[in-house]
C-alpha cells in the first residue's frame, strides 16, 4: 500500500506542475480557460492513472486512486493564489 501512494504523490505532484504552468501560460486576462484546462488534465491524469499505469506497476487500485485525488483535490484549493501572482 505505501508503495501506491508514493507513487500517486508522486504522479501527482507532477500534473499539478504541469497544470500550473498550462494555467500561467493563458494569462490573467484568459484565467477561468487555463483553470479549466487545468481540470481537464487532472480529470485525464485520473483516467489514464486508474486504467493504464496502476495495472502495469500492479499497485492495489483503491489506495492509489484515493491518495491521487485527494493529493489533487487538496493542491487544487491553492491553486487560485498561485495562477494570480
């Protein structure tokens, strides 16, 4: 089990990455696109995460997932403060 979530810190931490700099790159003027295009590669990241890579590295599914989307649910709530500056 602590394998799975270590590996979904760290999956997560790089989207959370990746989505920040999608989100920076629309600017202040096109915020709600970037952040929007920020959910859609959150919401993609969960799909291939749960069909694609957990089955291929054999973790245990509900660990995985769970530590995922609470990782991204939590890092979301900052987001705001980091597209602003």
């Amino acid at each position: 089990m602590s394998r799975a979530i270590w590996t979904s810190v760290g999956v997560a931490v790089v989207v959370q990455v990746l989505t920040l700099i999608v989100g920076r790159s629309f600017g202040k003027e096109r915020l709600m696109i970037g952040w929007g295009m920020g959910a859609l590669i959150r919401l993609l990241a969960v799909l291939v995460y749960g069909f694609a890579i957990i089955p291929v590295l054999g973790l245990e599914l509900g660990p995985a997932l769970l530590s995922l989307v609470v990782i991204l649910f939590v890092t979301t709530l900052f987001e705001p403060f980091l597209l602003t500056k």
